[in-house]
C-alpha cells in the first residue's frame, strides 16, 4: 500500500504554496496524504515563526502531532530556528527550514522511503493545491531585502529572490489550463520582484518576458483569468500598473502593507514617510482607475506611538479612503530590533486603539461599499449553499475581504465569473442579484 503522509500548514499564503509544492513533490512521487493523524505514516507540520502567537501555536500543533502520531517532520518559517523545536519537542524526527523543499523530501524519504518511480506515475500539470478548484496562489520570489524594525522575515526566509519569468508564466499557465479562473500573486515584496535578477529576460511562448512586475503582468493577461497582486509596496514603478488595470488585463485591486501614517511610527518601523505623496498618489490612481480597490495592513500600539500618532493614523485612514484593512495589535517578536524601542505602549490602550481603528475603518468600508448599490458588477463564485450562493467581485480577495450574496441559480457553478447587480451593502459585504 502507498504511504500516507499526514500535512498541517499553518501560517500566511507564501507558507501555503511551500505546501503545495511539498504535497506535489510527495504525490509524483507516489505517496497519499492522509486525511488524520492515525492514518498517517508520518505527519508534516509547516510551522509559522513571525508574530509570538504564531510560534505558540506553530510548536502547539508539533505537540499535538507527536501526540496522536508520534512520527514528526517540522518545516517552514520556525524551522530557521531547530533549537526553539528541538528543546521544545526533542522527539521530532527532522527540522527544516522554509523553501528547503529538498530537505524536507529528504526527510521523508528517511522516515517512509518512496514507494515508486515518480517517471511512472505522473501527478496532474498544477500539482496538489490547497485552495479551491477555482483560484490559486501564484508565488513570484522568496525573501526581502526591507529591513523593517518589527519584522524578522528577512532572518527567516533570507534576502529576495526572484523566480525566473518562465518558470513563473509557466506555472500560471498550467493552472489556468486546470481550471483556475483567479491567479493571487504572492512574494514578500511583489514590486521588487525581478530586482536581484536585474530583471533577466527568459523565453516564454516564443518571445523574451523581463523578470519585472509589469512586464510579467502583461503576460500574465494572456491567460484570461484574474490576477490579483498582494503584497505590493509603492514604488514608482507600480504606477506603471494601473493601465493595465484601466484595460481591464489586471483586477483592479492593490494591496498595499502602509503599516502606519504618522512619520514619527514610519521612521520608527523603517518604512518610508511620505504620507502625503503617498495619498496624492492614491487620487490619482483613483483617478485613472475608479473602481480601484486599495486594501492594506496596519499596526497600532507600536513603540512610541502617542495618542497624536494614532488620531493622525485616524485622520489619514479617513482621508485615503482605504478600501479594506487589516489591523494588529502591536507584539513583541523574538529577534525584531523594536524590541529595544522607548516608549512601550500598555497592552490595554493597544487595544483601545485596535477597536477605534476597526471602527473607524468599518465606517470607511461602509461609505465606500454604499457607491456600489444599484451598479452592476462581475462576480467569481466561490460556493452554492442550500440556501445561497456566496461570490466574490474584484475588490475582494478570498478570506481576508468582503463577499457578494446571491440567490440560488441552476446555471451558477462555483469558479463561474457572472455579472450582478448590487441591491444593498452593509459594512463589508454585499448582496446582489443575477444581472
């Protein structure tokens, strides 16, 4: 019988396509995965190590898979740092760290040695994914090159480092030819992709594709699904994009991590400070693409952050009109230099600042949600329920934003992209009928 291997993946998109491609590598080599832990021969624990919370709950699953199992394989984001594991949970069998998806296989083929010839049975073009039929996350490059105080991705998962163009379009065009209707572009830092490889040309469909984001968007347009960028810091190239979202080849749709508004956090995170170069480029964004969708991430109760910096946070969230944001709360993380910071902000203001800023953002979301009513719109479902159909438009990316509800119809199939019209919204979604 083939081995089956028990799989947990945890943490953020980039960690889920490191999964992917391990469960791909383990099926052309013939093994199953498992669908519990008594089923499995070995189990795979993908671990998260950015924020605290994230490594508890990374080591707490390692625990809890050597518990019901007793054969355990950690890779992923904690890997970078065995001993944190190993003094942990000494019975594992190997620790690897992220993207070493050739130790990891080297782990496996230890603990359950392969069972076939991987060249005589072959797994589908797209490999084994995660997410749903429809859409899928396309990963551009490892790494970054920032070195932002409260992050210590950089130490984890190394410098920047670009997929080649083809290597890119040639995963994305087996995906779509598998079905997939909406690629999500995924890096650390998507506008630099192609940076460290001084953006060489490779060969795709019989012409030379620069290792640039725009470049490789053109391209990517040819395959006549969404494409969706996450991930996206404002350099001046990224104006570059928004004709194409005008031409409709891109969603139109950013997602930019602004982290903060006020220069004093900005210069304190090291991450530049021009807020307000930064706000007249979103008017003209806007300008060129109205239905621009601009969703990003925030931090309050950052070290020295004063209740001035968080009205001013306030203030330009109000004024930048930011479609969707996520917001943390402020911790400490094991290695980052903000550590060393003055001026620690005490754990209950962080989180009377958190329910401000979501209340403040709810109400941006709620104004800008309400210009939709009464427009039609095109929609990607994602399931049909016995009651209702959930989908989603092109401001909205799966499990992070919105959703659009509609009535059950015979001929709306999850991954169909059809045309509503709004009828209501409330803060973050909306509901609409078939146009």
């Amino acid at each position: 019988m083939p081995a089956k291997i028990g799989f947990v993946s945890l943490g953020c998109p980039k960690a889920l396509v490191d999964s992917e491609r391990i469960l791909s590598r383990l099926r052309a080599e013939g093994y199953e995965t498992a669908a519990d832990y008594a089923g499995a021969d070995v189990v795979v624990v993908n671990t998260c190590g950015f924020l605290e919370s994230a490594r508890a709950e990374s080591l707490e699953a390692i625990g809890e898979a050597l518990a019901e199992n007793g054969r355990v394989i950690v890779t992923g984001c904690l890997g970078a740092e065995p001993h944190v594991i190993r003094k942990a949970h000494p019975g594992v069998l190997a620790v690897t760290g992220p993207h070493q998806y050739e130790a990891v296989m080297a782990a496996v083929h230890e603990a359950v040695p392969p069972p076939h010839d991987p060249f005589l049975d072959l797994i589908p073009a797209e490999g084994i994914r995660l997410t749903p039929r429809h859409y899928a996350y396309l990963k551009i490059a490892e790494g970054c090159n920032h070195r932002c105080s409260f992050c210590i991705i950089p130490k984890l998962r190394g410098k920047l480092a670009s997929r080649p163009a083809d290597a890119v379009l040639g995963e994305a065009a087996a995906l779509a030819a598998a079905g997939v209707r909406e690629l999500l572009i995924i890096s650390q830092d998507t506008s630099a992709y192609g940076a460290d490889l001084r953006y060489a040309s490779s060969r795709w469909r019989g012409r030379e594709v620069k290792a640039r984001l725009t470049e490789l968007c053109t391209a990517l347009a040819e395959l006549k699904v969404w494409v969706r960028l996450h991930y996206v810091y404002p350099y001046p190239h990224v104006d570059e994009l928004l004709p194409l979202m005008a031409e409709g080849k891109l969603l139109p749709y950013l997602d930019v991590p602004f982290q903060h508004a006020s220069p004093a956090v900005l210069k304190a995170m090291r991450r530049p400070a021009a807020d307000a170069q930064t706000l007249e480029r979103l008017r003209d964004w806007r300008a060129l693409v109205p239905d621009l969708t601009v969703r990003s991430s925030f931090i309050v109760g950052f070290p020295g952050e004063t209740e001035a910096d968080f009205e001013y946070l306030l203030e330009w969230l109000d004024e930048a009109e930011i479609d969707r944001a996520g917001c943390f709360r402020y911790e400490p993380v094991t290695g980052a230099s903000s550590n060393a910071l003055p001026g620690a902000v005490a754990p209950e203001l962080i989180e009377e600042r958190w329910h401000r800023f979501m209340a403040a953002q709810q109400a941006v979301s709620a104004r800008r949600l309400a210009r939709k009513v009464g427009r039609s719109i095109d929609v990607i479902v994602d399931s049909v329920g016995p009651e209702r159909i959930v989908a989603r438009s092109m401001g909205d990316a799966p499990e992070i934003d919105g959703n659009v509800f509609l009535p059950l119809h015979p001929h709306f199939a999850p991954g169909a992209i059809v045309t509503a019209r709004v009828e209501r919204a409330d803060d973050y979604d909306l509901w609409a009928v078939a146009a």
